[in-house]
C-alpha cells in the first residue's frame, strides 16, 4: 500500500493548574437539592398532590454564608435559620442576595431577641405564645410588609418541646390573627421521631386536622410547616406545605465549635 499513514494528534486533558474549593461542593449541592426535590414531588404525586404545592426550606443553621450562597447558585431561594446572632452574621453577610433570598426564623425565640428578627426575617414559624407574637408585631418596620408567622403546635406533647398544646391552638391563633404587622399563615410542629413512615404520618395527621379545623372556623391560614430531612416523605403525604430540611441538603452539622 502506498502512501504514509496520517498521524493524529493525540488529545491531551489538562486540568486547570487551581480548581477552587467550591466546585465540587456546589455540584455536590446541586445533585442533593435536587434529589430532595425528587422525593417532594414522589412524594406529592403518591398523595395525588401536584409537587408545586411544596416548598423547601433549606435549612442553614450552622452552615456558613458560603453555602448558602452556593445553594443559592443552584437555584435555592427559601433558607431557615434557628440562632439570632448567626443568622444575624449570615444575612449581613449575603446582603448582595438580601432581594433574592427569603429568611425564615425555625428556631425556640426568646422574648428578648425578637427585634432582630421581627427587621431581617420575611417568615417565623415558631410562635409559641403570645407575648413572642405581640413583640414582633410592635417592633416589625413600617416599611416592610407584614412578617409572615405560625404558630408552634406541640403536636406530640413532648415536655422538651416548644409549642402551643393542641387544645390551646385556636385561641392564640385567633389572637395572633389580630396583631397588627403580622399575618398568621398556618401552623409549625416538630414531631417526635419515629422509625418508620406509617408511624410518622400520625403526628403529621394530627396537625393536618387541626390545620383544617381552624380553616373551617374561618381562619385564612395556607401553611402547614411539617417534616424534615427523616420524615419529609410523610409530611408530604399528610399535606405539608413547606418541608424543612438541612442535613439532607448540606450534610450533617458540626456542634463542636
């Protein structure tokens, strides 16, 4: 045969000489978000829900600004935070996304910090008493729109737990319905953990109950704030409307520090 073989150039794959930290984390994100994501919405399809009726709270307590930031990047918008003071650090310090973020305060509130909360906070989902609910009324800007609230039930009677007991729900709901700057939108509970889906739902159930016991008194309440990283799967079935979940989305969190 005549004539010369043709070489071809080999193709080399370089790596950029410095790949920052964060690419990995982010699409490590990326991939869990969107695999929380996919249980909602299996979730809301095997209740014969429409996904869209879910939403997601990333929750962020204890994980630093940045990764909030690369959550956000991945298209997150809606971030819980429990402890004034971090919470006050990390919003400060995502003041460039302020529009684009949404802040929901999860955490037990004490009467003494609620100002910085009722100034940086578009949601508090845990208003256990009255006394919480009437100080963020009175100390919320009349500049901002009235700070979206519910009410903490103690769904499963736990001595250690914040909330409202069921039987007292709809009188401080009613109350809290009243105050000025305010604008009660559902209900918020904590359930105890249990190992199994069939056995998570029940707590969850109790709480859809009572949600629609006080939508039928007249109420205009819209959230129910239930599950999390363990247990979402069967707030979904049972109606929840907002899913808190943090470990699911950004690992397990270090209290050492």
């Amino acid at each position: 045969m005549g004539g010369s073989m043709r070489r071809v150039p080999r193709r080399i794959h370089t790596m950029p000489a410095s790949v920052p930290a964060s690419v990995p984390v982010m699409s490590d994100l990326a991939a869990r978000l969107e695999s929380v994501h996919q249980r909602i919405a299996d979730a809301a399809r095997a209740a014969g829900r429409d996904p869209a009726t879910v939403s997601l709270l990333a929750v962020s307590k204890t994980f630093p600004a940045d990764d909030v930031r690369a959550a956000h990047a991945a298209g997150q918008r809606a971030f819980g935070e429990n402890y004034v003071q971090e919470s006050i650090d990390k919003i400060d310090a995502l003041a460039d996304l302020r529009a684009d973020l949404e802040w929901h305060f999860i955490g037990p509130l004490q009467s003494n910090k609620t100002r910085p909360v009722a100034e940086r906070f578009d949601w508090v989902h845990s208003v256990d008493r009255l006394k919480i609910a009437q100080r963020l009324s009175e100390q919320r800007p009349a500049h901002l729109p009235p700070l979206n609230v519910c009410v903490q039930v103690n769904i499963s009677g736990e001595a250690s737990k914040s909330g409202v007991a069921p039987g007292d729900v709809a009188e401080v709901a009613r109350a809290v319905a009243a105050l000025p700057s305010l604008r009660l939108r559902g209900l918020m509970a904590i359930p105890e953990p249990a190992g199994d889906t069939e056995a998570q739902r029940a707590p969850h159930r109790a709480l859809r109950a009572l949600f629609d016991t006080l939508r039928a008194d007249g109420l205009p309440l819209d959230t129910l704030s239930m599950g999390m990283s363990a247990d979402l799967d069967a707030a979904v079935l049972e109606g929840a409307t907002i899913v808190r979940v943090g470990t699911a989305i950004f690992g397990a969190r270090d209290y050492s520090h």
